[in-house]
C-alpha cells in the first residue's frame, strides 16, 4: 500500500521534508502544506521557496491549493506546470473557522452547486492532473454521498477522504463505514486519511484487509517520523534516530537563516506530536516548551533524551 505525507502547515516544510525522506523514506510524496493565492493569482514569496523545486530534489512533492474559485487555481497550476509539476491537490478538507468563513478548504462542501461548477471550470481548464483533499461533510458525513456524486464527475488523478466531517475537527470518531462507501466502484484511487498512528491502526480502525490505493499520514507520521518505514516491516524508531533527526532539523532551520527563536518555534511545534514518544516525561516537557534561548533549549531536549522515558509506542491523544 502506498503512503504519502499529509501537508501541515507550519511543520512539513521542505526542510522538513527533505531530511524526513534521507533518515526515514518509505513515502511515495509529499504533499506542500496549502498555498492560498490572492484573487490574481498571486501567492507568498515563502510559499514559492518553498516549493521551489531545487528545494525539493530527491522527493516527490505535490503542492495544494486553497482556492474558492477557479481562476486563481488554474492560474497558479499553470506556474507550477512551467516548474514541472505534473500533480496539483485542491484543498477541500482545512476545517479551520478562518478558512471555512471564506468558503475555501471544508468550506467548500457549504454551496455543494458552487462546488460542482468550480470543478468544472478547474478540471477542463488545469495544465496539470488534479487531486482532491476532502472532509466527508460539513455537519456530517451523512452528506458524504452527494458529495461523493460530484467528485464522480471529474478524473482526479487521486481522491484522498479524511474520514471525518467538519464539525468534527480532529476529536470526533472517524467515520469508517462512510469511507468504506468511496470504494465502490471508485473511479479512481482512493487514500485514507485520518487517526493513522502505529502499524496496529489498521486493524484498530477495521482497514485491515481492506484494498486501498493508499494512506495519508500527517500528525502520526509526525509523532512517529518512522511510521512510514514500519507500515512497510521496516523497524521501529529509535530514541538515537529521533534525537539525531531532531538536531538536523535544528542545524537545517539555522542554516536556512532562521534566527534561533524561530527555529525553536518550528520545534515546538514539532514536539506537540513528538511528545507522545515519552510518556511520564512532564516535566522535561515542560522545561523544553518553556526554554526562550538556544542553549537552554538545547539543553532541555538533551535532559528529555537522557531521562530514558522514550517508548516505541506512540501515546498521542486521539
């Protein structure tokens, strides 16, 4: 089954990115955290860089689209085919209130006659072959099957379903039954996406036996940077594995010219799922999230390292 890595903004940078695929492999791309063009088309200077693809050699790398209207999309996958982009995802999945208000990400799924003409004008318009990110509803996914009618309609390239409805954020029970809906008769491969944990989350979730295109993993696989690998019998991360990983994130940061509270931010960030690695580690963790200088931060990752509280099982919330 094939795996590939979720976008996450502010954490699957292509530092990120890059260093995750040299010390872990096992994922067949990476998708860009979104990029959200203006009304012309344009788009952040940082969201160029960081698809930029001398940033991204030795990866496979699809960017995403937040968009609520057509033109924007196809203006800027016409740029990304000019880089050589052959794959764009559009984003109908980001549940956040900020996003949905503008009717872009999950909020698309509000005006389902809207949704449909947008893709219309994006799939007979786009340079390059198009992917969908999408949530299974806004209120429920109940609503999942007259959603699922639209996508019918196009040749995505990839239909990837976050098993959840809006409402549900990232705490409600993920709807597998609704899922297990998409694969009837799919006209095109289907990933799953949505509380993928340890290599038991299959059996766990009632996946296990279940034929899939493949899986997108996000907060797992970056809780557990080795998830991919032992999803293909590969072995399980070690606490020298992390820590070294760690440290050439922080060297990378830094070396990109990052001042060193910014590369610390982008680290805690990265520790909110990574803590899940070292239960009983309370206090540790907090010195570490608490630390505003380079050595004193350094020095609390070597303390949380050096307390022997690493577990191979991951106890991150659900």
């Amino acid at each position: 089954m094939k795996q590939i890595f979720a976008p996450m903004e502010g954490i699957s940078s292509y530092i990120y990115r890059r260093l995750h695929s040299g010390f872990f492999g096992g994922v067949e791309a990476y998708f860009a955290p979104f990029i959200a063009p203006d009304g012309e088309g344009g788009f952040k200077a940082s969201a160029l860089r960081d698809i930029l693809p001398e940033n991204n050699l030795g990866i496979v790398l699809i960017p995403q689209l937040l968009v609520n209207r057509p033109e924007p999309f196809i203006h800027v996958a016409r740029e990304l085919a000019v880089m050589g982009y052959a794959e764009v995802n559009l984003n109908v999945g980001c549940p956040s209130s900020t996003v949905v208000s503008k009717r872009k990400g999950s909020g698309m799924l509000l005006d389902l006659e809207s949704l449909d003409s947008c893709l219309n004008e994006i799939f007979s318009r786009s340079p390059v072959a198009v992917s969908i990110k999408t949530r299974m509803g806004v209120e429920s996914t109940e609503e999942f099957p007259r959603i699922l009618e639209i996508y019918r309609k196009y040749p995505l390239k990839r239909l990837i379903i976050h098993a959840r409805a809006r409402s549900g954020m990232y705490k409600s029970p993920v709807d597998i039954p609704g899922f297990l809906s998409a694969l009837g008769n799919a006209p095109w491969p289907v990933y799953y996406n949505g509380n993928f944990f340890s290599p038991g989350s299959a059996m766990e979730l009632g996946l296990d036996g279940i034929s899939l295109a493949g899986l997108m993993l996000g907060r797992g696989a970056v809780a557990d940077p080795a998830l991919p690998r032992s999803l293909k019998g590969g072995p399980a991360l070690t606490a020298e594995e992390l820590k070294d990983f760690h440290d050439a994130l922080l060297s990378g940061y830094l070396d990109a010219g990052y001042d060193p509270r910014s590369a610390m931010a982008r680290l805690k960030e990265l520790w909110f799922y990574m803590l899940c690695k070292f239960p009983d580690s309370r206090r540790e963790a907090k010195t570490l999230l608490k630390s505003q200088y380079l050595p004193d931060y350094r020095s609390a990752v070597s303390a949380l390292f050096d307390s022997g509280k690493f577990s191979s099982e991951c106890y991150f919330s659900q």
